[in-house]
C-alpha cells in the first residue's frame, strides 16, 4: 500500500509539472516580451537571499545551494504567524514543536533532526535571527511578526554557518529601519478565542537617521479541551513582544542597525495524550495536572556594514546577545490520575561575534572570510514526581561552553559560465560541565540549586571543508553540485536520569554530503523548477535515547549510536497558468539506512541486526505539496488574492526504537484576501489545517501500563480572519 501511495502522490505532482509547464509554454507564447519587471505575481517576485554571506543580496535562483525563502509578501499572503507554519510547505523539512515545553523546536531536514527538549542538546537545524545563532531549541517557535524574508537551507550549512546545522539551516530576517516613512497594522481572531494585534512603524528621524518600532500581542483563548474536568479553553496563552531598531549612516560608506527585543510568553502546560487511553485520531485527552509555562526574554543585535575599497567590498561586523529565564511544569503521564508530573526550570545566556569581509576580484574571484566566536551559559533544573509524589527525584547542572572560528570560501570564474566553489572552517569549542544526576535530593526545590556529582570539560577541533561548481547554461538556467562536511557538537546531558550511565562527554557528529542541483525559469518567467539529489553520509550519529522506567518515567540517555546513510530528491515548481492563476507543487523523496550500529538502540539487551534494520527517527520518507493561486486586479475597486495548499507527511517514527511514531498527515489550508483603497487596507477569511489531522510533537513511551504514551497534541482545525492596514 506504501509503495502504491508513492507512486500515485508521485504521478499526481508529475502530472501537475508537466500541465503548469504545458499551460506556461502557451503563456510565454502569448507574451514573449514577458520578465521579472513585467511579473508583479507574488509567488514569482525576485527574492534576494543572505544565504551565502556575500556583500550583497543574491537572488534565490542564483546561489547554489538547495534554499526555500519566503519573502513578506508571500509570508502575509501564508498568514505566517510562527516558522512552524512552514513546517508543511517544502519538500524534506519539518519545523515542528516537540511540544513538552511551548515554542521548543525540533526541527528536521531531510531526515537529520532531534527528538528532545533537553537544553544542552545542540540542534541539527541551526535556526539565525538577523544573523544571530540561538543558541537555545527553546523559544524558537515563538510568534515572529515584521519578517522581510525566511529562507530555509536545506543540507550541511557547516562552512559558512558553523557547527549544529547538519541538517540545514533557518534564516529570520526582520525588515530595517526605513528612510521613506511606512508602517502597516494587523487585527486577527482565530477559533479559539485567539486574538493578535500587531502594529510596525518605520521612518526617519533626520537624514542620517531612521528607526522602527513594532509591537505584537496575542491572547490566545484555548483551543483544545481537558475531559478530566471538562474545561473547554485548555491552551491559553499570552504573548508581548516589542520590537525596537535604529539604523545609522554614519557616511556613504558605513550603516549600523541596532536592534533590540524583549517578549514574554506564559500559558497553560502541554495538551497530553496518552495512547494508551485514547487513539491517535482524536483530540480526546485527560490531564490532572495542566500545567503552565512562562518564558521571558531580552536580545540585542548591532550589525555594522563599511564598504572598502578593497575588492571593492563590504566589512560586516554582527554583535548579538540574548538572555532567557523560563519555567515549564507538564503533566507527563497524560492521564487524569498523578503518575508523573514534572516541573522543570532554564536559564541560559548568550553572546556572539561575527566579523567577516566580502569581495569580488578581478572580475572573476568572489571571496569571502571572517572569525567567529560564541559564548552560552546554560542553567537547567527538572523534577520529577512519580506515582503522586512517591518518588521524588531531580537533577540537572550548569554547563558553559565555548566556540571560536575562522572561515574562508573562495568562488573563481573559470570561463563566464563555470565557476568553481571551495570553501575551510576550523571550529575549536569547548564545553564545562556540573551536573547533577536526577535522584532523590538532587536540587533545592525552592531555589533551583543543584548539588552536582559529575564534573568534568571538553574541547572538540575539527575541519569543515567544501568543493564545488556552478555552471550557467544560459541566462535563467544553473547546475550545481558540491561535496561538504558539517559537524553537529559533542557535549553533555543536563537531565541524567540514569545514574548508570554517564553523562558524557559524547563525542562530535560528523556528515558528509554529496549534492547535484538544477535551478531553472523560462524565458517568460513563468515556470520555476528547482531540483536536487543528494547523498548524505552521517558518522557517530549523536541520538537521545527514551527506554520507559518505572522510577524515573523516562530514562534518557544521549550516545554516539551508529553510523547511517540517507539519500534523497526533492523538487519545487511553480507555473504561472495565466495572468491571474499560479500553480506550485513540491516533492521529497528520502530514504535511510544504519551501516554500523554501537548501541542497543532497540533496547532488547543485544546489538544486532534488528537494531540496524531499525528506521531513522524524524524521517518522513515522502512529502508533498500542490497549491493553487488566484490573484487578480478587481477594476478600479482594489485587488483579490485567493490561495489553496493541500500539503502531505508521510509517517516518521519518534524514539530510536521505532515504537513512538508520528502520524502522517495531510495539511489542507486556504485563504481568501481582498485588498482595497490602494492597498491601503486588506481583508482576509482563512483556514489551516482544514481536514482536521491530528498531529504530536512526540511519542515518548511511559511505563505505567501497556501503549502508555506522553504525546503533546498539536490544535486541529483553525479558522480566523484578519484585518491588515498599511500606510
């Protein structure tokens, strides 16, 4: 049946390539004079990336290297409101919320992503605000609002982004501070009772000086309800964030943008399902214990830009920091009766660097290199209260770390269609670590403080190197192709809950990756097809363990697993059927192997071969997508945008062991918009996730009776409608 699906689901996107490439033959027939200045349709404006850290902006066609970017139009026109909503629109990549603690991501693209919430656990995704790395997979997937662009990598981004993004990378960009005065303003409610005022201005204060200030607020009624006591609102939250930036021209050579943002989120604990009591096709769940969270949070970014005449380049400096506090307490046996509630506490603080240069030579030489260094102090504490407080236990620790690194990537024209791309990174970090195993007496309840029985540090050095090419076979056609090296850190695990296992250190993981892509538009400018094949090859695979326990609930144990193979295609189109309709579609095909495996990840006491014929967690083998546009002038009286997204995840298994899974799913969204006045204000009705799926974070097996489950649920069908004002 599998085998069937994929290739029926195969067939059917195929089927809606070759139809908008037929369609948009016909059109550029009709209007050969057709280009990127002509086309004003949103899915096909020029979108500039910051992908490849040169001195200025490419446009995602020409750099080569597999990228998804969205710009802010395309994000209004998605009713973005958190990265995760993007989590179904693009072949291979998952942006989801693992759920235990609200706005912690566990990220996965092309089958290379966590299963965790432990915050000393460094990402396979590495997800960058205006240039800074956060640092923390908690309180990525908070709401995001005044976004110029995202742009998601997919693969290694280990040369130019550092180590933790094995997997890819995700790139926020807010919008600058403006010198010509504009500001817009959005009104929104949702099923729920989930309300969102967001407001962004922006202009100047003198000639040399411009500034912005945006402002979000969302209070969220609840979506879901709790059968233990029948309260129809369970999911309230509350979200504040300001948002002030100032940019400076301090000459014609040299700008400074100062950004600075303080948010606060605090709601209800996670909707717990166990299913062990209910099945994974409902929304039914029963807790005792709701829960709550709360997560504050100040950062500050200072970019500096000075162009040299120095290859007649650019000097970027990004100075960043970032502070959190955050308290979560979740109900994790998901059952109406008190088996394990577990109350948890993280502070951590950042701070980063980045100076590098980038120019063009000759004509025919583009080079870019820099130094980095990155700081993070991370304090965790976690308790556990098992069998109505019986066993009580905690733990966790303190661990600081370092990273420096230098970097260089080098791009020479060989002919004027075939340049060769090469690429050194020399990483040095280090880790410190005091941890205390989750025991009876572990921490001071009240204070948080720890009595530590595990110290220790460790450094890690390493190489990332990259070779590749690019030719452009003709104007609007491009083949590249490269071999890298991408490092994920070793560490520690802050929440020891064997104290027959070590808490580390766990040594680095290492990818390897072979890419081969093609970007193409027509001549018209009417069809877009991107795609790309690739071989990844991953040693000392660094993976949490979950083995259901009956003292500690969950014992986690984080190792160097296995090595493992995983290869894949994906492809994106997008054909302009007309003036006013655009089709888009997307496939990712994956698949993976174990080659050697060290530890007993199926947990039946013995390395065999049933371990290595184990299946990947977070790898969907096949993902989908089709969507069509509708977006036309209606006469003198304003404008209409109407879009349709049918999105497909094939199922992934959550624990090593393949006995937690996710549901596969099919995402149905739609959105009407009528634009009026100029597009001075904006109209909108929409749906997500119309079919109703339901979706987890995870699947975590428990061990107080059979198919017992912690599975935080993700919200079901939501309607809304939005009001937008621009002046």
């Amino acid at each position: 049946m599998k085998t069937a699906s994929f290739y029926k689901t195969a067939s059917m996107v195929a089927l809606c390539a070759v139809m908008g490439q037929a369609w948009a033959g016909t059109v550029s027939a009709q209007d050969t004079q057709a280009d990127d200045s002509d086309n004003d349709n949103v899915m096909f404006e020029e979108i500039l990336v910051t992908a490849t850290k040169k001195s200025t902006a490419q446009a995602v066609q020409d750099v080569p290297i597999a990228v998804t970017a969205f710009s802010e139009r395309q994000l209004d026109a998605l009713h973005v409101r958190t990265i995760g909503d993007l989590s179904f629109k693009m072949p291979n990549v998952s942006l989801d919320d693992i759920g235990t603690a609200r706005g912690t991501a566990n990220f996965s693209i092309r089958g290379l992503g966590i299963n965790s919430s432990i915050p000393s656990i460094d990402p396979t995704v590495g997800v960058f605000v205006d240039g800074m790395y956060m640092g923390l997979t908690a309180g990525v997937l908070f709401d995001q609002f005044d976004l110029e662009s995202v742009e998601v990598l997919r693969g290694p981004q280990g040369l130019l982004f550092g180590r933790n993004v094995t997997g890819g990378a995700v790139l926020l960009n807010t919008t600058k501070p403006s010198f010509e005065g504009r500001g817009k303003a959005k009104l929104s409610y949702e099923s729920g009772d989930n309300v969102t005022a967001a407001a962004v201005y922006s202009g100047p204060l003198s000639e040399n000086v411009a500034f912005k200030l945006g402002v979000y607020y969302n209070n969220d009624g609840g979506w879901f309800t709790n059968l233990a006591n029948n309260n129809d609102s369970f999911g309230k939250s509350e979200t504040f964030i300001v948002r002030p930036a100032i940019t400076l021209r301090a000459s014609e050579s040299a700008e400074l943008t100062l950004r600075y943002e303080h948010g606060n989120s605090d709601g209800d604990g996670p909707a717990s399902q166990n299913h062990g009591i209910y099945g994974r096709d409902t929304f039914e769940f029963a807790v005792d214990e709701e829960g709550n969270y709360s997560l504050t949070w100040d950062q500050a970014i200072a970019e500096l830009n000075v162009d040299v005449g120095f290859g007649d380049g650019t000097v970027t400096n990004i100075t960043a920091w970032r502070q959190s506090d955050s308290t979560t307490l979740g109900d994790i046996d998901a059952t109406a009766s008190f088996l394990f509630h577990a109350p948890a506490a993280t502070s951590a603080d950042q701070f980063s660097n980045e100076l590098r240069y980038s120019g063009r030579f000759n004509d025919r030489m583009d080079l870019t290199f820099g130094v980095y260094y990155f700081t993070q102090d991370i304090d965790y504490f976690e308790r556990r209260q098992i069998i109505g407080g019986i066993i009580d236990i905690s733990g966790g620790g303190i661990q600081n770390q370092s990273t420096k690194a230098a970097f260089a990537s080098l791009d020479f024209d060989l002919t004027d269609t075939f340049k060769l791309t090469t690429g050194l990174r020399y990483t040095n970090e280090q880790k410190q670590v005091e941890i205390a195993t989750i025991r009876p007496g572990g921490c001071n309840n009240t204070t948080f403080a720890c009595t530590a029985n595990f110290f220790d540090k460790a450094d890690w050095n390493n190489l990332t190197p990259k070779l590749g090419f690019q030719w452009q076979e003709g104007e609007n056609t491009q083949f590249y192709g490269f071999w890298t090296k991408g490092f994920r850190s070793g560490g520690y695990n802050l929440r020891n809950t064997s104290p027959a296992a070590s808490p580390g250190p766990f040594d680095e993981e290492s990818t390897s990756v072979f890419e081969l892509g093609m970007k193409r538009d027509n001549d018209a400018k009417t069809l877009r097809t991107n795609i790309a094949v690739f071989l990844n090859n991953i040693s000392d695979m660094q993976r949490e363990v979950n083995i259901a326990d009956p003292v500690a609930g969950v014992v986690q144990i984080i190792d160097n697993t296995a090595d493992a193979r995983i290869w894949g295609f994906e492809a994106e189109v997008q054909a302009q059927l007309g003036n006013a309709l655009t089709l888009t579609g997307n496939i990712g095909v994956l698949n993976s192997q174990y080659k050697n495996v060290r530890f007993d990840i199926s947990s039946d006491g013995d390395v065999d071969a049933e371990d290595r014929a184990l299946k990947l967690p977070r790898l969907a083998p096949l993902t989908w997508g089709v969507g069509l546009l509708y977006d036309t002038d209606l006469s003198d009286w304003g404008s209409l945008f109407a879009n349709v997204n049918l999105n497909y995840r094939d199922r992934s298994f959550y624990t090593d062991n393949n006995f937690g899974f996710l549901n596969a799913a099919t995402m149905l969204d739609a959105n009407i918009t009528v634009e009026f006045m100029d597009g001075a204000m904006a109209f909108s009705v929409y749906g997500k996730n119309l079919l109703n799926e339901v979706t987890y974070g995870g699947d975590t097996q428990l061990p107080f009776f059979p198919g017992a489950t912690f599975s935080p649920l993700n919200k079901g069908r939501i309607y809304g409608v939005e009001m937008q004002v621009n002046f």
